[in-house]
C-alpha cells in the first residue's frame, strides 16, 4: 500500500501551511485533512489532482507511486480479496476493495483485476445499498481507467464490466445503449499468429491460436447454454442433445468446461423430468459429473489439445482459477437439484442426492 498519508503530511509542512490552510484550499475541513494524516482515511481520488497542484508534483510523486506491482502480487491480492467476502462483512470487504484501489489507482491491469472481483461478489450483497456502493465503485474505477490508461484492450475490459454492472443496477437501457447488437469478428488473433509464423516464433503463434480457441469455445459453451435456458432455439431439444453429444466428442467441454456445461445438463433434466425418469436421471447423472470436476480442481482446465495456453492464465489476476467464488458456486450447483420439486419427484432421485452430498463433502477434504 502506497504512503500517500505521509507524503501528504510531508509535502504540507514543507510548504509550511496548517491542516487549516490546505483544508480550505481543498474546501474541506480540518479534520478530513488530519484523517488523512493519520491513515484513518483516504482522499478520494477526485482529490488527487487538486491535492498534486497544491503541492506542485504531479499525481505519481503525491502517491509515492512506482509500477512495482508483479503479476503474481496481482493474482496473490485477487485471490485473497476473492476468499475474503466468505470470512468477513460484505462492508470490511468492500471496504479493502476500495483501499486498494486508492492505493493502486495508476495499476490499470490491477483495476481491471479489482472490477472482475467486485463482479463476481456482488451476489454477496445483503440490501439495496450495498449493491449501489459496490456498483458506484466499479463505475469510479472503470472511469479512471477509460481517462488515465494508454492500453485499449484494459479500456475494453472496464467497459466489459461496467455492462454487468448496469445489469445488476438493472439499467437495462444501458446495456442496450453501451453495447452492439453485431460485433464484427475480424480475426486479429489470427492475424498475429499469421505474424508469429512470419518471424518463425512457432510457439507464440501455438499459443495465440490455442488461447484464442479456447475462448472462442468458451464464449460458445456460455451462449450454448443461455440459448437452451432461455429457448432461445428454433430446433428440437434433441437437435440441442445431439450437438452437446458431439461437441464433447470433439472438444471435451465437460472436463474443460464444466461451470458452463453443467448448465445445460440441468435443462436438459428439467425438460426431461417430465418426459422420462430415465433420461432425466442420466442428465443428472452428467451433471454430477460436471459437479465432480468442479469441486475437485475449480481451474480453467487443459487437455491434449490445449495444451499451449499456461503463457495465457499466467497473465489472468487469479491465474488458472476459475473467476467465481468458490463456496458461493458449489452451494448454488448443490442445492438448485435438491431442492428442485421436478427432480425431487424422480424414480431414483434418492441415488443422485447422495451422489450430488458425496461430492459436495469433498470441498472439505483438501
């Protein structure tokens, strides 16, 4: 964490002004100014630039600040903020998001890090306002994001998560508004491994083409599964079946993706739940398969085929981790079977609730 109550200090005796000097300067109050002394409490980040004028320095020398911020700090701070929100008050820990972000506000790759946690633990909120505080945070970090850094591609993903923020605001319109009904795909990643082959870089060019297959089947599994949620179909629910089958021979989605293939194993017994004991089951089945992998190694997993990719997840905040908080997702994945009243219903539904407890026991053993 950066020093800037000391720096604060620092610059203000130097200049020899009074707390009550800089505070009507800055047309707060004394007391702010003595908080943010003490470390009690933080400028917000609106002040900086006035603060940095004041003293005559720029913003980077009023925060202390050097880029020393590794990717593993990054993925170390992620991963324990990620844990964080089981073990304390949603407040504290929303609090330390904050903090961080004070602290870091020129870690643009670290914001982006910041942003993709508050989205996945705003599930964690317990009111009205806690959503709005979390919501009004990210707005703020994906603002100093979009004016202060240089990389397009971090601009991109603030803007990514400012879309779901408004979807948890339920701003609709904004959604809407903020984002293209057709994005055109112009294959850059192509391109660049095109570019790695040029300078004979093979395995750049294996790592690029694989990541971005990877993702590509990803974003596929992901909107495979809202359109069977949401029949969003024009086809049979056998076609879908059939499709799912086949994928799997081709791709091994359920090992390399179970969070997203679970999803359809679900609809899938649903719809069949009343239809056919038998093929309900058998989804069911699937789906604790899906679940097993899950509890056993909640990680983006890698296969024969995809077997170049580590360059990419050692660059994500929480490296090979799934984005997802871990106790949260397994309580929901438990708990949305047994206490289904279709599936309840089942001949031997008995046999997959004790197959879903077995596995879910097992988050306790490692």
């Amino acid at each position: 964490m950066i020093q800037i109550s000391k720096t604060i200090k620092q610059e203000r005796l130097r200049r020899g002004m009074t707390q009550e000097a800089l505070a009507e300067y800055l047309n707060t109050t004394k007391t702010t100014i003595s908080k943010w002394e003490n470390t009690t409490l933080y400028p917000d980040i609106t002040m900086l630039p006035k603060l940095a004028k004041v003293f005559n320095i720029s913003v980077d020398d009023l925060l202390n600040y050097n880029i020393t911020m590794t990717d593993e700090e990054i993925k170390k701070i992620s991963i324990s903020l990620s844990k964080m929100v089981n073990h304390t008050s949603y407040d504290e820990y929303l609090s330390t998001v904050r903090n961080y972000y004070i602290g870091h506000c020129n870690e643009f790759k670290f914001l982006n890090s910041l942003l993709g946690i508050l989205s996945n633990n705003i599930l964690y909120c317990e009111n009205e306002t806690q959503v709005k505080d979390t919501t009004i945070l990210a707005h703020e970090i994906v603002k100093t994001t979009e004016d202060n850094s240089e990389s397009i591609y971090l601009k991109r993903h603030a803007q990514g998560y400012q879309t779901l923020m408004y979807m948890f605001e339920g701003d609709y319109s904004s959604v809407i508004e903020n984002t293209p009904d057709f994005d055109l795909k112009i294959g850059e990643n192509a391109t660049l491994t095109l570019a790695y082959l040029q300078k004979e870089n093979i395995s750049k060019a294996k790592n690029v083409i694989q990541t971005d297959m990877y993702q590509s089947l990803m974003i596929y599994m992901h909107d495979f599964a809202l359109m069977i949620t949401f029949g969003l179909y024009s086809v049979s629910i056998e076609s879908l079946e059939s499709k799912l089958y086949y994928l799997n021979k081709a791709f091994n989605v359920d090992y390399l993706y179970p969070h997203l293939s679970i999803n359809c194993y679900y609809q899938f017994a649903l719809y069949y739940a009343k239809k056919s004991d038998i093929k309900a089951i058998d989804y069911l089945e699937k789906y604790c398969r899906c679940f097993n992998y899950l509890v056993t190694d909640f990680v983006y997993q890698k296969d024969e085929f995809f077997d170049a990719i580590e360059e990419w997840l050692d660059t994500l905040p929480l490296g090979k981790r799934l984005p997802a908080n871990y106790e949260n997702t397994l309580n929901t994945i438990y708990s949305k079977v047994l206490e289904n009243e279709y599936f309840i219903a089942l001949d031997k539904f008995e046999s997959i609730k004790n197959n879903l407890l077995r596995i879910y026991n097992k988050k306790d053993e490692g």
